[in-house]
C-alpha cells in the first residue's frame, strides 16, 4: 500500500524525502525495492532523490555508499552528520 502521509507544505515534503532517500542509501535495497518496502510510489521517489541529490552537489555535500556488513566486521565507529 502506498505511503500517501506526505507533508502538505513544500518544506515538509522536502524534509520527508530527504530521510526517506537518506533511508533508502543505508538500505542496500534497489530503488524498486525500497518503495515497494516502504509503500512509497516509484517514479515520485526518483523524482526526489535526483532532486535532492543535484541539490546537495550543488552545495559540496555528496552521498557516499558505506559497506555496512564491512563495518560490522570491523567493529568500526562511524560518526554521520547531517
């Protein structure tokens, strides 16, 4: 079932998208997976995710993909800022 409790303001659904596409990073999920998972529409999320992505780039900030199963080998720590 779809997950239509977006925000009615455009700064809420900017900040839904953000965690959702921040989600969506850490799952190691494809995009397809990930929506059909989160009942989130498909082509809405591509939508956003470029979006927002152009937009981090635009300000040096640029999502890195992170091994999670690695870092549980290695019992690393590692410190996220957003």
């Amino acid at each position: 079932m779809p997950n239509y409790h977006y925000a009615s303001t455009r700064k809420g659904n900017r900040e839904f998208w953000t965690r959702q596409v921040q989600a969506y990073h850490l799952s190691g999920l494809s995009q397809k997976e990930f929506c059909q998972k989160n009942g989130l529409i498909y082509t809405s999320f591509g939508y956003w995710k470029r979006r927002l992505e152009r937009s981090a780039k635009a300000e040096g900030i640029e999502f890195v993909e992170i091994d999670a199963a690695a870092v549980a080998e290695n019992s690393a720590a590692i410190t996220l800022s957003v």
